[in-house]
C-alpha cells in the first residue's frame, strides 16, 4: 500500500484508538500517511505523543491527527 489512508476513530477510547492507529501504520511503507480523526482532549493528546515515541512525524490540526510513517 503506499500513499494516505485515512482511520475513523471517534468515539474510540484510549488506549484502544493508539492500538488501532499503530496495527493501520504498520499496513504503511515508510513516507506514507495516516490521517486519524481523533476526539478532543485525551485522544488528540495521547496518539500524537504516543505516535512521535514510535519514530513518525506528526501534524494536528484540530481533532484530525496526519501521521507520516517513519523509516
């Protein structure tokens, strides 16, 4: 797969949204894109954190979270 992919996970409880964006991630090569749709307050500050620990490159906007996989 390459390109963007983009996960729905609104209304999906910490720490369940992190598990579901990694397995997605893992489906990616290096330099794609994940774009998550995330709920205000702990989602959208927990994945972006957890995200950049695991080595990829971040980007939020509002409640909607871009994550490029790192090499």
């Amino acid at each position: 797969m390459s390109g963007s992919q983009t996960l729905d996970l609104t209304g999906v409880v910490c720490p369940l949204n992190w598990v579901k964006a990694k397995l997605a991630l893992e489906q990616l090569d290096p330099g794609d894109e994940l774009i998550l749709l995330l709920d205000p307050g702990e989602p959208i500050d927990s994945v972006p954190r957890s995200a950049l620990e695991d080595g990829h490159s971040v980007r939020v906007e509002g409640t909607s979270v871009t994550i490029v996989k790192g090499g």
